[in-house]
C-alpha cells in the first residue's frame, strides 16, 4: 500500500532553509520521514499569503518552485518530481518518493491566463483558488465579500485549468464559490486539504451537502490533520488559546529571519510546548474519514495533511512518517483493505487520471 497526500506546505519551509535531505528534528516533512512512512508521493503546495500584491505573489511562488526543483536535484536518490500517475509509476520503479507541485492561493496567477499556463507547463497540477483573503479568481471562506463566488476572470480560469487537466482546488474557497464551481464546471473538482463542518463547525470545512456534491462530480476530498479543523475543544481552554496565540508571535519572529540562531531555537522551544496542549489525535482524523466516506463515497477521500502549514499537529501524529497509525486505525473500524489504500492514495492518483484524461 502505497500513501499519496494531497497537501503539504513543505516549499514554505523550504524558503526558511529547511535542508529536506535530513530528518529535521521539529519539522513535519522531509525526504528520510516520507520514505520511512510509506509515502509514495506528496503534493508540496507553493503557499502565498493573501495579503501579498500579485506582482510579489508571482515572484515569491516562483522562489518556491525554484526551492522545491533545486531540493529535487540535490537529492536525487530520494526524490523525483511528478506531474502525472504515469510518472508516479516511473518513480516507484526507480525506489523514489514523488514530489508533485501545488498552488496554494491564485494571486500569483494574477489575471493572465498566460501565466496560469506558464505555471501548468513547469509542473503545477493544482490551483487552491484562493487563501484566506479574496482575490483576482474567486473569494475566501475567511472574507467572502469581493465577488459573491468566482470573478468572471476566475471563470475564464477555470475552463482554462478544465482544458489543461490541471485540477481546481475548493480548500479555502467561500460557499458561494464553491457552488460556482460545481454549478458551472462538469469538471470533477477536488478539496485538497478540508475536513468536514458538521464534525467541526469551522467556516473553511466542507457541509454535508458540499461532500455529496464533490462525490457526485467524481471528485476528491484530502482530510485534513490541523487540530483546529478536528475539534472544537481544541483551544477551548483560555490558557491553551493564550500559549497557542504566543506560539504564532514566534513562528512569525522565525519566518520574518529564519537565519538566526536564537529564533531558531525559540521556535524549537515552542514546539515543545505547544504539544502540551490538548490536542485531537488519530481517533478524530479517522471520524472525519468515516463522515467523509458515508457522505462522498469510498472513492472519493483521502488524506490532505496540511503538514508544514499547521502550528501544532495532532496528537500522536507529530509528523508525516507516523502516517500509518490512520490506517491502522481504519483497518479496527472495519475498513477492507482495498478501501483502505483507496484512502491511504489510490483515490487521489484516480482523480488526476480522470482530470488529466
Ligand atoms: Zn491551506
């Protein structure tokens, strides 16, 4: 059984020198911790932050892509870059994990269809169209105000991506561009990394109703690990909330200089900390698996770690290499294992098969 996760924020980590090619001590991916849990392959998403103009998006993604293929060359022992199943098979053969390339956020599209094409030849399979802010394509769950669902540019986008095979990502989008999407695209269309709103009422998880529809549209739902989109006793304690909310102030202290020392360490220091908090674990990502399933069907979920993008991950799930425990966990609950390593990957090769065509 091979793992295919459908979101990671690793090229993030990458720009704030994380060396992948060595097991970094708090870190949630890199190559040797992909290889000793199974995966077969993981979709490294090229993060930009909606409060970024689109001239700095387009340059600040490129730097990541830059990072994610010069990672790719220095470790070429370990890993390969993959833009189809075909290639993910070409892979396996050869014993490497398969790195395949994400978007998370459309600014750096801007309004050129040019540049969204430019971004498909040099790998990118998939768009998350938006981040937690509004912009050129389509609005957020966090905002939802700019265009009420997809812009017309966001339109055009799409049937663009449609042409292409490069498939159309709904984590992050609002519920009125959601229905857009499913209104006025046949398309199958994916939710790389969301869990589910009635285990979890967080605005950016997907409705009952949502899940049918992505299931109905032969689509694809990737669960996803962040304790905040599991649980809502999670932070429910005001002194979890207060240590969490000082954890982000380091975090940013370390992303704003990655290359010094001391913040460095505090980062470090905090993660130690930060998994005292009570924290949803295995049990609670295999819930959202079960709704998921009941609602979507077997064929149609998977797994959207998020890892490298989440402050804190869940309990006993510190870091990609203890993947297994979920299906480990699925297996108690009855799963067969074919449905497991539907789940575990094969569903997300499948949905890039009937995108790609
Ligand atoms: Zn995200």
């Amino acid at each position: 059984m091979e793992i295919f996760d459908s979101h990671v924020d690793t090229p993030s980590q990458l720009i704030r020198l994380r060396d992948p090619g060595i097991d970094n001590g708090y870190g949630h991916v890199d190559f040797p911790k992909l290889r000793r849990g199974g995966v077969g392959g993981s979709f490294f998403a090229l993060y930009t932050p909606a409060e970024m103009e689109p001239d700095a998006a387009t340059r600040y993604a490129l730097e990541m892509l830059s990072a994610v293929y010069d990672s790719i060359d220095k470790y070429p022992d370990m890993v390969s870059l993959a833009r189809s199943p075909e290639e993910v098979a070409k892979n396996r053969e050869n014993g490497l994990v398969s790195i395949f390339l994400g978007m998370e956020n459309g600014s750096p599209i801007q309004e050129s269809l040019s540049l969204l094409r430019l971004f498909f030849r040099m790998g990118i399979r998939y768009v998350t169209l938006t981040h937690n802010g509004d912009n050129a394509l389509a609005d957020s769950a966090a905002e939802g105000k700019r265009w009420h669902g997809l812009s017309p540019f966001g339109k055009k986008a799409l049937a663009e991506m449609n042409a292409l095979g490069m498939m159309v990502d709904l984590s992050h989008a609002s519920d009125e561009t959601f229905w857009d999407c499913i209104r006025l695209f046949d398309a199958p269309i994916i939710a790389s990394h969301s869990c589910c709103r009635s285990l979890c009422p967080h605005r950016r998880n997907l409705t009952d109703d949502m899940l049918k529809a992505l299931g109905d549209k032969d689509g694809y739902v990737g669960i996803n690990f962040y304790p905040a989109f599991l649980s809502e006793r999670f932070l429910s304690d005001p002194a979890d909330a207060a240590l969490f909310e000082e954890g982000e102030k380091v975090e940013a202290d370390f992303i704003a200089c990655p290359s010094d020392p001391s913040r460095v360490q505090a980062w470090n220091e905090m993660q130690v900390r930060l998994r005292s908090l009570w924290r949803p674990g295995v049990r609670e990502i295999v819930d959202h698996i079960d709704h998921a399933v009941e609602l979507a069907g077997i064929d149609h979920v998977g797994i959207g770690s998020d890892f490298d993008g989440i402050l804190v991950p869940p309990e006993g799930l510190e870091d990609v290499s203890m993947m297994g425990k979920i299906f480990d966990e699925m297996r108690r609950r009855g799963y067969s294992e074919t449905e497991v390593s539907q789940v575990a990957g094969a569903n997300l090769l499948a949905v890039m098969r009937r995108i790609q065509g």
